[in-house]
C-alpha cells in the first residue's frame, strides 16, 4: 500500500522533523509551516509505534490538525480503532494518536511524545511543570512546543533553555515568515510596509518582545506641545484641510470622547471627554464640536445605542456608525499604530489621552486571534476615539449631504 502524506515539507522544514534533542522548542513565524511540519513528524512517530498526544489551546482548535491526521491513518487503520468524538487512533502499527485541548487536559500513562502547539499563549508553568512532565517519566518521552511568540513568558522561558549548551536535551529553533521558499518575499515585504513594527516583529519574525503587549510606540515624536486647545477661550490649531472626527460613546463607567483631525496634515485639532451626563447633553456637545469644524464625516460607535446614533443622523450630522467587532477594531487600532510610528499622526500634550495609548495592551487569545484593550480597571475611550478618527482619514473622501447642525 502506497500511503499519501498530508504534506511535502521545505528545505527549512526538515531538521525539526527529525531533530536529536528529547525537547525541542519552536518558535516561528505565520505560514512558516511550523504545525505542519509537527504533523509528519507526528505521523512518524505513530507509523513507529509510539503514543503521541497533540495538545491546542482548547480541544476545538484540534479540528483542523486532526481531520489531517484522520486522513492519513484512515488510508490503513480500521474504523473501530478511530474514535472521533474522543478524536484518538489506535493504528496497526502499534501507535496511537490522541487531541487534546489545554483546557480541559486530563494526564495518562505510556505516553512517548507530547507536541504543544500555541505554546506561548498557555500556562505553560502548570500544564508543562505539573502536568505533562511527569507523565513522560516513565517512557522516558519528549516533547515538542511549536509557537509563534507572545512577549517573553514561559515559552520565551523554555526556547532560551534550549539554547543552554549545558542543557543536553533540550533544542531551540527559530524561523521567520521568510524561511518559508513557497511563500513570495515581496507579499510579506508587503505585510510590513502596512503593519504596526510591533505586530510584524511578533507575527512574522517570531521574536520575543520585551514588551510583547504595548501597542503603541513613537508617542514622544507625534506629541507637540505647541498644540494650543482651549475651548473655553475659543483658541485651536488651525486647520489646513478638510476635518473628520471620530467618537466613542459611553454613559455611566466609560467616557463619551470624541476628536476632531486635520485630515491633511494628521493634527488633532480638538477633542472633548465627558461622562454621567444624559443622552440629550451628549448630543448638544457633539454637535457643537461639528459646528465649530463643519467635518467631512464623523466616524461614531453605534454598538450600544443605535438610536442615538439615527438620532443625531436625522438631526444633519454626517455621522457614519462604526460596527466595533474584534476584527474591525484590530484594523483599527493597527492602523492608528502604524501611523504613530510612521509619525503620520501629530495629538496635544495631553495626559489623559497619551496615558491610555502608553497603557493599551495586546494579547493574543487560544483562539489564536487577538485582543486589544485597557488594563483592568482603566478606560480606552480616548484611544477608540482617536482611532475612528483616524479612520476617517484614511478613508476615501465621502459626500453626505447635510441639511442642518441641530
């Protein structure tokens, strides 16, 4: 019988197949191939007779690394020797394959080899020290930790162990989205020149940032003092080109916040913050602010309050709402980091808001995906704010009519 692997594996690919070490550490880039090259690895294994557990940050997530396990062992392997709700093979050869989720982890015995992927984003101190080591006592197994990476935690932990000479058994390897030949350079040169320094350096080059969770940088360059914005003496910056805003609502524990941007020049021309106030003083504020710059749009959070939002619509305003998901607001806060650093953007002197860009952290979920907020117990309405503005900037100029300011 001629069996078909799931994949060919690349040049680069090669020594983490078949590494020396009992422990090994990988942390690469996207579409490197790191989990794919586990797979066949894994595959090996099995095809040895060895028992082989694949831990993922929970036991959905083993969906797609297990329909290519299935695949293959199905080729050879009776139907009752795979159990699919369990998603555990037991193959002729002797082998076993068995998902696993990190959150829901149970030990056993007899295991030969553990391969954790998203590593970075687990409590590898309890998973790794109290749980899965000691099952590997007795085979004397290995295991693998496959991740991109995450800041410098216990993953960052154990690659740095890895490169210990003195530590015998235990291997480090890094590879970048560039070690990757099936993938064109020039699409990932791409990726960088659009991205945020921060998310390209952890993404694509897999490196351990010191500090993995700040998303903002170059605040110091785009900060003037000079910007002068005193409502109550009617003194702002004059304004070059046409003026956007943006606008983040709150009520009772958030701030409603909202700023005004000179879209050619990139200049906060003028921002007001206020809370515990009714919905009626909400409205009259806002639309103060557009008399006094008559903008071209105004970008607003409409996720809890979609009257207020046709409210102030039906009342003139060229208000256009701004759906929040988790993937519309990583577009928006990358593009707003991305233009810190390219020094495309120019905020006041203004404490409140620069403390929340200083505080706004990143994280990446088991999902995979990421999360953008405040630290516990701080605010991000000025950010949010500042990022729909911004939006709005870059967005391609828009014509609305508008028959009055209310």
């Amino acid at each position: 019988m001629q069996l078909v692997l799931p994949i060919k594996p690349h040049d680069k690919q090669k020594p983490i197949i078949h590494p020396s070490a009992r422990f090994n550490v990988i942390a690469a880039g996207r579409r490197f191939g790191k989990t794919e090259s586990q797979k066949l690895r894994a595959i090996y294994m099995v095809m040895e007779g060895q028992n082989v557990w694949w831990v993922n940050p929970t036991f959905d997530n083993t969906y797609e690394t297990w329909m290519d396990f299935l695949t293959f062992f199905e080729q050879f392997t009776p139907r009752e020797n795979i159990n699919k709700s369990r998603r555990q093979i037991f193959t002729p050869t002797g082998g076993s394959i068995r998902m696993l989720g990190a959150d829901n982890f149970k030990r056993g015995p007899g295991i030969n080899h553990v391969f954790i992927d998203e590593a970075a984003f687990l409590d590898l101190t309890n998973l790794w020290n109290f749980q899965i080591r000691p099952m590997l006592l007795d085979s004397k197994g290995g295991a693998t930790f496959l991740s991109s990476t995450n800041g410098r935690n216990e993953f960052w932990r154990l690659y740095r162990q890895g490169q210990d000479p003195e530590q015998s058994e235990w291997a480090s390897w890094h590879f970048t989205s560039y070690d990757n030949p099936l993938i064109d350079h020039a699409d990932i040169d791409d990726i960088k020149r659009n991205s945020p320094e921060r998310v390209f350096a952890q993404e694509y080059m897999a490196e351990f940032l010191e500090d993995g969770g700040a998303v903002f940088r170059n605040l110091t360059a785009c900060t003037d003092g000079s910007i002068m914005i005193d409502r109550e003496n009617g003194i702002y910056p004059k304004a070059v080109g046409r003026v956007v805003m943006g606008a983040d609502l709150g009520r009772h524990n958030d701030y409603t916040v909202i700023y005004a941007l000179d879209r050619e020049t990139g200049t906060v021309l003028d921002y007001d913050r206020f809370t515990d106030i009714s919905w009626d003083l909400q409205a009259s504020r806002i639309t103060v602010m557009a008399r006094r710059w008559t903008p071209e749009v105004i970008w607003m959070e409409e996720n809890f309050n979609d009257s207020f939002v046709e409210r102030l619509q039906g009342e003139g305003l060229p208000i256009r709402p701004y759906r929040t998901t988790a993937q519309s607001k990583q577009q928006i806060i990358n593009q707003l980091a991305l233009a810190f650093e390219q020094g495309d953007i120019t905020i006041p002197d203004e404490p409140v808001l620069i403390g929340e860009l200083q505080a706004y952290t990143v994280e990446r979920l088991p999902s995979g995906n990421l999360r953008y907020t405040a630290p516990s117990g701080l605010h991000d309405d000025c950010v949010m704010a500042l990022a729909l503005a911004w939006h709005g900037a870059l967005q391609t100029p828009v014509t609305i009519t508008v028959s009055r300011y209310a």
